[in-house]
C-alpha cells in the first residue's frame, strides 16, 4: 500500500514535486506515495487551476490542516528557503518529511540526504556531498564532491555548485550560478542568476555578476577577503 504524503505549497516548485513523487510512483514496482491533496495558505487561482488539472486537490491552509500534517509524511515544497525554515519550525513534531530523489537524478557514492529533500530530475551530485534537511536541488543543478549543503538550502535549476564547497543554511544559489571550489557561502546568503562566486561569500550577503560582488548598498558588507 502506497504511503500518504501531503504536498505544502501549491506554487511552481510545488508542482514540480509533484512531478518527482509522480516520477518515483512511476519508477517503482508498487506506488510508493498517495497524494493527499495539497496545502497552502494562499494559492493564486492559476495555482489551484494548475493542480486542479492534474487531479489534485487544495486542502486549505497549514493551521487547519496540522493534525493532517501530524498524522501523515509531508513535503515542504516551497522555493523560499527561509519560509521553508518558518513553516518546518511551526510545524514541530509532525511526521517526518520523507527526502524525494527524482529517478532521473545522478547520486554518487557516500551521499546522505536529509529529511524533507527535494532533488529533481536532471541533478548530478557526485561523491562524498551531505545534503541537509529540507534542502531543495532544482532541474539540472550539478553540485561537486565533498560538498555540504546545510539545512533548507535552495540550488535553483542549472547552477553549479564545485567541488569542497559549504553552502550555509538558508542559502539561496540563484539559476545558473556557479561556485568556485574550495568556497565557504555564509547562511542565509543569495547568490544572484548567472553569477560567479570566486571567493568566500559573508552571511545574510547578496551578491550578483562575474565576479559576484554585493549588490549596491551592500558594499559595507563585502565579500570575504575581498
């Protein structure tokens, strides 16, 4: 018998995991998950258009869904790392979250993945990396060995995240990204679409472009070393 599972976020990424546990459902001998339905607290009309398409229901909102949530696996699958860490913090002793691997993802040898992960179809993680809880790697993300993504990091689609590198709590890498190797990014911290992290990044730090620099009004808060 398949397991239940509920969704928490209606949005892009939401639907995205969907796709996973579809993929997962698809890829095993017996289904593995059963859909609930999905919560979130406000999902525009398109969203619950877009789910009501695919045959999945919205079930309201997160306070009047906890004893559903406590009862059942759930997937916090939502882009903002920081509100992943609220919801996940609000939701205390709820059922683990289950971590969901894309039967399309690579994973090399002496990788541990945390609960409540979400890796998507078209990710390359390659040996010796530690994922943390609630950490989200999007379509097409490469990360390098010996990394360490700590809890409730978002890699977003196509960024490339080298070798050695520690990426700090709450830390959003932006799409297309890279990050040299070796390099410590604070918690936190967000790196902009398409930029080029050459050295350390500090915490709660924005940076954008090639080389990746803080944003204006930032520049007090320069990059480590820099």
């Amino acid at each position: 018998m398949p397991e239940d599972i509920v969704v928490i976020g209606a949005g892009g990424f939401g639907r995205e995991t969907l796709d996973v546990i579809e993929a997962i459902n698809a890829a095993a001998v017996e289904p593995i998950w059963q859909v609930v339905g999905v919560v979130d607290d406000a999902p525009s009309g398109i969203d619950e258009e877009r789910l009501a398409v695919r045959g999945y229901r919205h079930l309201g909102g997160i306070t009047e869904n906890l004893s559903l949530l406590a009862a059942s696996r759930h997937v916090i699958a939502i882009g903002s790392p920081s509100t992943r860490s609220r919801i996940a913090e609000a939701l205390g002793e709820a059922k683990a979250a289950p971590a969901l691997v894309h039967p399309a993802a690579v994973l090399g040898s002496q990788v541990t993945v945390g609960a409540g992960v979400v890796i998507c179809s078209g990710v390359q993680i390659s040996t010796n990396v530690r994922v943390g809880d609630h950490v989200h790697v999007n379509p097409g993300a490469i990360v390098g060995h010996d990394t360490v993504l700590d809890a409730f990091v978002s890699i977003n689609p196509g960024a490339v995240v080298s070798g050695s590198v520690e990426v700090g709590a709450k830390t959003l890498v932006g799409a297309g990204a890279v990050v040299l190797q070796g390099l410590r990014i604070g918690d936190a911290a967000t790196v902009g679409a398409a930029a080029c992290v050459t050295k350390d990044v500090s915490e709660a730090l924005t940076v954008i472009g090639v080389p990746a620099r803080p944003i204006r009004g930032d520049h007090d808060r320069n990059m480590i070393d820099s």
